[in-house]
C-alpha cells in the first residue's frame, strides 16, 4: 500500500492561471519492492517553459511523468498539478483535471479502428457535452494547427506514415485547448527531416497557445532545440535544473557522458549555431 502524505492536499478549485508552479513535486520516493527509485524529489515547473526530463536507464523517467498523470502513485511526498495533489483526488475530479492536459505518446497510441478524424473527436465526445457539429469544426481546426488538411479525415492510422501519426496523435492532445502537454519521445522514429519538421510545429504550438509543456527524450537535438530548461535525474532525484548551458557544466559523470559525448558536442554546435542566428535576427 502506498504510503501517501495526508497533508499536502490542494484547493477546491484547480489554479489554472496564477504564478504558481503548473506541476509541483515535493519529496517524492517511489519504491518498488525494496528497489528505491525516487528519494526526497523535489521538482517545480513554472507555467509556460518546456521542460525537459533526461536521465539514465533505472532512474524512473517514465515513471515520474505517469506520476504527473494520476497514473501511477507515489510511495509518499506530493504531486501536485494545477495546486491539485492527484495521488489523493477521487477518480472523478482526476478526469476533471485530465480535461485540461494533453499526452502525446511515443508511438501515437491512436485507436487502430477509428479515422483521424474520430481519432482527434474522442476526447471531445467522451465529454457528452457538444453537438456533434462542433466537434466538426474542432476536429478540422486541430488538424489544421498541425498541418493536416481535411482530405485526411477518413484515412485510418495503418494508411499514415510515422510523421502522420504524430501530428495525429498531437491534435487529439490539443482536442480540448489544454494549458499543460506532456511529450514521451516527441520526435522518436522519425528520420533527421520529420523530425525537425515536428520540432518545429511544437516550437510554434507552445508560443501561440501560451502551452506549459513536459518532456522525456534522449533525442538531444530535439532536447537543445525545445527546452527552455533541463531536468538531470541521477542518484534518485533531480541533481541538476536549468538552461542547457547551466546544465552541461554541472559535474556529473552522467551529465559529462550524456551531453559531452561526441553525439552532444554534434547538438550543442548546432543548438549554439540556431541561437546566434536567432540574436543576429533580432
């Protein structure tokens, strides 16, 4: 059973706009069998940055994002989302907090006998609140914000290529306007192209609609170019937070194989070389 703190509970009312962090862990353990995963976590995400989780194998990546979505529960500490404390809210007020977060997952998970367009209209028809031309209109312009036009409405998921799929998958996070979107490997599977192509459609995404945004990747391209900050896990907890420069010179053995490696050297010129384009823009 677990352990859970009976005093960290949150408001009646979900914070959804306000200065307080979006998510908020405060020491957090999670244990599997005598297997200590997460020790005293604590971590903050502040509205409106992307921030990023990285860390090696075992240090419960995963887990801790399954965490922030109700679907796993801490041995104890809290998780707190939009000041809600989810590992102790009824399942009913967690499918009301769920309206208002979106989940993009590594391979898509659309449902493989409905369309596209069912496909991003499920979580607005599990709502039983809007007439069905509503849910027209919301679908086309969902997949319109990520680049799909109406002729791929009726096509099934085995008819798409990966690319597809995950701009699929993402308009279905986006069907009821979230304030919060969690990536699982935003760009894996896809080749160098797409996956700037998608990069791209997140960047533009996360400014117009003001998104607060979560992410786990290894993929460090990816990584440079979306986050606003980088969260190390390693000896469980999070040993180092921050701007991808602050990051990398923190003194790590993980840090220094995982981001100074030849691979991170390769990102980093690259990351270095779209930011000083960037200034010299403006």
């Amino acid at each position: 059973m677990a352990e859970v703190s009976a005093s960290c509970g949150g408001d009646s009312a979900f914070n959804l706009d306000g200065d307080a962090p979006v998510v908020d862990i405060t020491n957090l353990w999670t244990k599997f069998g005598r297997t200590v995963v997460h020790q005293d976590l604590n971590l903050a995400i502040v509205r409106g940055e992307i921030l990023s989780i990285v860390g090696g194998s075992g240090t419960g990546k995963t887990v801790l994002l399954r965490q922030m979505l109700g679907l796993e529960r801490p041995t104890r500490g809290c998780v707190r989302v939009f000041g809600e404390d989810i590992s102790q809210t009824d399942s009913a007020r967690l499918q009301q907090l769920r309206n208002h977060w979106g989940m993009l997952f590594q391979q898509g998970a659309l449902y493989s006998a409905l369309t596209v367009f069912d496909n991003v209209a499920q979580p607005m028809r599990e709502l039983h609140a809007l007439p069905e031309d509503l849910v027209r209109d919301a679908v086309l312009l969902k997949m319109n914000m990520v680049g799909l036009g109406a002729e791929h409405a009726n096509k099934m998921p085995s008819d798409l290529s990966g690319g597809m799929v995950k701009r699929v998958a993402l308009a279905r996070a986006l069907a009821l306007e979230p304030k919060l979107l969690f990536l699982d490997e935003p760009t894996a599977g896809l080749d160098p192209d797409l996956s700037d192509s998608f990069v791209a459609l997140i960047q533009s995404l996360h400014r117009e609609l003001g998104l607060t945004v979560v992410m786990v990747t290894h993929d460090l391209d990816t990584l440079f170019a979306l986050s606003t900050r980088i969260a190390v896990l390693a000896e469980k907890h999070v040993i180092a937070i921050g701007p991808t420069r602050e990051v990398i010179r923190f003194d790590h053995p993980f840090i220094k194989q995982f981001f100074l490696g030849e691979r991170g050297q390769r990102a980093l010129a690259v990351f270095d070389e779209r930011r000083t384009g960037q200034k010299t823009e403006h």
